[in-house]
C-alpha cells in the first residue's frame, strides 16, 4: 500500500478468524456457565437421593415406582452433564487451534506487511533514479550503467584537460572530441540493458 498503512485496517482473514475466535469462547463460555449451574443440580439432586435412600434404609421400604423413575431421570440428566463437559473440552480445543491459526495469519500478514515495505522502498528508490536520470538528459540505458560510465567520463574529460594545457594550440595534437560512453554495457559483464 503506497502512502502507508492505517492502523484500522486488518486483514479480512485475520478479522474471520478473530470472529471464529471470539464465537468459539463465546460458546465455551456458555457451556461452561450451563455445566457449572447443572453440576450444582446435580449435586442438589444426589443431596436428595442420599437423603432419600438413607430414609429407606431406615424405614427399610422399597422405593416406589416413581423415585426410581426419578433416579433415572437423574442418571439420564448426569450423562447429559457428561457430554455437556466433553462439548466444553472440545470447544476449548477448538479456540486454541483458532488462536494458533490466528497467530500465524498475524505472522504471515506481517512479513506481507515487511515485505509491502521493501517493495515501496524499491520503487521509491528507481523513481527517484528515473527522475534524475530525466533531469541529467538521460534518454536510455540503466541508471547503473550511466552511473558506472560516468566515473570513466570523468576520468577521460580530466585527461582531455591536461591534455590540451600541455599542448600548444593550433598544434596537430591539440585537443580532441572526446565522444561519451556507449548506453550498452561492455560485453561480457552479464549486465543487459
């Protein structure tokens, strides 16, 4: 993103799976605010039970066909309580695989990030080369090669100086036009242009 990045924006899949996240302690939440209230049904009806049985034990009767319905019932509801607990491991589970995948979707929206800022700094870089190679009059060739041609323009045109001031002017050997580098890199450097 050119201009850099605004904090309020976040990935979509980053922000799906925070969602996912958030839904699954949600719904582990729940569930383990609906076990702990049945637990302590539970453990409210074994008080009863408890209390029931050792009245019988007492009074030595058989428990009517309705308190034997009932402790069934109660049987039935403490392998409801059994999955419920089982439900809420499995959703503990789950948020933490969400939370790892969450954690590498951060990681790899990072290097994304890094690697979206050393592309920018790139194309700064060649638009800055461009433009001054527009302004130097440039018209072709790698900024690389005007670069590494202009030292040995430089050169050249510092010989051409003392050239001409050692000889005298209008001699045979006066001074010389001295054309500039060739656009093409010299062959044989594996540069191509």
């Amino acid at each position: 993103m050119v201009g850099g990045s605004s904090s309020s924006r976040e990935d979509p899949g980053r922000s799906v799976l925070e969602g996912q996240l958030a839904a699954a302690a949600a719904r582990a939440e729940d569930a383990l605010a609906q076990l702990r209230e049945r637990e302590q049904e539970l453990r409210t009806a074994l008080a009863r039970t408890t209390a029931l049985e050792a009245e019988m034990a007492e009074l030595r009767l058989r428990p009517e066909a309705a308190e034997v319905a009932r402790w069934r019932q109660e049987a039935e509801a403490a392998a409801r309580w059994q999955q419920d607990a089982e439900e809420a491991v499995r959703l503990r589970a789950e948020a933490g695989d969400l939370r790892t995948q969450l954690g590498e979707e951060r990681h790899r929206s990072d290097m994304l990030r890094s690697e979206m800022r050393g592309l920018e700094r790139a194309l700064a870089l060649v638009g800055r080369s461009r433009s001054v190679n527009s302004r130097s009059g440039i018209l072709s060739g790698s900024a690389r090669h005007y670069l590494t041609g202009s030292s040995g323009r430089r050169r050249n045109e510092e010989e051409e100086r003392q050239r001409r001031e050692r000889v005298p002017e209008g001699s045979e050997t006066g001074p010389r036009v001295i054309a500039p580098p060739s656009p093409r890199p010299p062959e044989g450097t594996g540069e191509s242009g």
